[in-house]
C-alpha cells in the first residue's frame, strides 16, 4: 500500500494491520482518531485497551464510509502504485479512469463536461494529466488522499475544477480590443528571438536524448500535427490520430505524450527556458 512508510510513525501500537487494510487517506484519519481518543481518555492504557479503542475507532469508520468505499480507496491505491513502476500498469489505469470519466460524463453531464470541449477533449486532457501526476514527484500524490475515495477520482475531479478555472480565465482574457494592440519594442521583439533560440537549442538537445520508442512516437505525433490533426474547440494534439497510425492505442500514446513533454521541458529548464 503507498506511503507505508510515511504513516508507519503515524499509527499507534495495535493499529499496524490499517495499513494492509486500507488506503493513505483512512489510514491518517483513523490515526489522528485514534490519537485524539487517547487525549480524551488522559491516562495510560494497557495493550489490551489499547486494541480495544482501536477497534472502536475502526468501527466508526467503516460506519461513517462504508466498507465497500473503504475497499474502493485501497484497491485504488494498489492500482495506482503499481502504475508507477510498471508501463502494463499505467496503461491498465489510464483505460479505467478514462473509461469511468466517460460513464461520468453520461451520468453528470454537468459536472463532468466542460463548454469549448469535446467529451473526447475533456478525457484526453484529464488522462494526460492523471500520467503525468503518476510520472512526476510521488510526494505530490499524497495531496489527493482521501478516506473513502478513489485517489484517481479525487485527483481527477481537481484537475477539472482547474479546467474550469482556466477556461473562466482564457474567455476574459481573450480576443482583446484592437485599441489595446501594439507593436513589440525593439527590446521585446530581442527578448522573444532570444527565447526563441533557447526553445530550439532545447528541442535539439531533447531530441538527442530520445530512445527509439519515443522517437517513433515523436514522429507520429510530429506528422499528426503536420497534418492539422488537433481537435477544433482546444487546439490540442488528437491523440488517437498519433496512435492510428502506429498501429497502438490511445492510452499508450497518452503515455508517451507525457513522456515526450517531460523530455523536453527538462532540457527546456536546463537552458533557463
């Protein structure tokens, strides 16, 4: 189970077995629970009390989410760590939550839609998203641990709240009035070549870094985008196209889109980009 390590100091004598029980979120709160219980009490327990109280405290829970939400956030958990160490497994996690946002999107429409985008264009974008959380900093992953839910449905429904925010954002923002355009100064238009050459000599570098999978891959996607394959409302690369035409499918190009935009953004970062 993740983060085992992390909430072993956590949890008290007798409550060791929460941890092959139940996900990082219960296992915190069940933690705190419990810690707050001896707190109340005031005094000094004997073993036996003490499994007593964990067992109370532990029947509360069940009580207050349900064990077959508890079950969801463990069996969660599991698939998600086996997707960070394992390709078979990412692309095995990446279809089911594309294939729950999809039955969300059917059932909340009004939550799980989102105006300017596609239902394709919102999955792709939050799958994207959900690879590249699973590629980064493990340490991040702990912000969306909750008891009693699914860390990739509580990940994922913040992602869309910062969709919506974004789009909120790119509608005011968008199209200024002609009255407020100007020509670039002098100084402007340098900075812009300058950041330019920076862009190129970063691409150069990443593309030099490529193995031969991700080379395949970047050249797919290099002639989807050749070929004006992006989705109209967003403007983002049409995945499938990149995937069609190797003959894969589009949870593993998810994948190496992820793969391929961390390459070049480290080389990007190493230039001061």
């Amino acid at each position: 189970m993740g983060y085992s390590e992390d909430c072993e100091d956590l949890v008290p004598t007798g409550a060791a077995v929460w941890q092959r029980r139940y996900g990082t979120g219960s296992i915190l709160e069940l933690s705190a629970r419990l810690s707050h219980a001896f707190e109340l009490d005031g005094i000094r327990r004997g073993m036996g009390e003490q499994e007593l109280l964990c067992a109370r405290v532990e029947h509360e829970h069940v009580t207050r989410y349900g064990a077959r939400q508890l079950a969801t956030e463990a069996d969660d958990e599991r698939q998600r760590d086996a997707a960070l160490d394992g390709d078979r497994a990412l692309v095995a996690y990446e279809r089911k939550w594309a294939g729950s946002i999809s039955v969300l999107q059917r059932r909340h429409p009004s939550r799980w839609r989102l105006p300017g985008l596609s239902d394709e264009e919102l999955r792709d974008e939050l799958t994207l998203r959900l690879v590249a959380a699973l590629r980064g900093d493990p340490c991040e992953l702990r912000r969306h641990c909750r008891a009693g839910k699914a860390w990739g449905l509580v990940f994922l429904a913040h992602e869309r709240s910062r969709l919506r925010r974004d789009f909120r954002l790119n509608i005011v923002l968008a199209d200024p009035p002609l009255a407020f355009e100007r020509q670039a100064s002098g100084e402007e238009a340098l900075i812009e070549h300058e950041h330019a050459t920076v862009r190129e000599r970063a691409r150069a570098r990443a593309e030099s870094t490529l193995s031969r999978p991700q080379r395949d891959w970047y050249a797919a996607m290099r002639t989807a985008a050749n070929a004006e394959h992006f989705f109209e409302a967003s403007g983002k690369l049409n995945l499938s196209e990149a995937a069609r035409a190797r003959g894969k499918n589009r949870s593993t190009a998810t994948r190496a889109f992820a793969e391929l935009t961390h390459v070049f953004s480290r080389e990007l970062a190493k230039l001061g980009g």
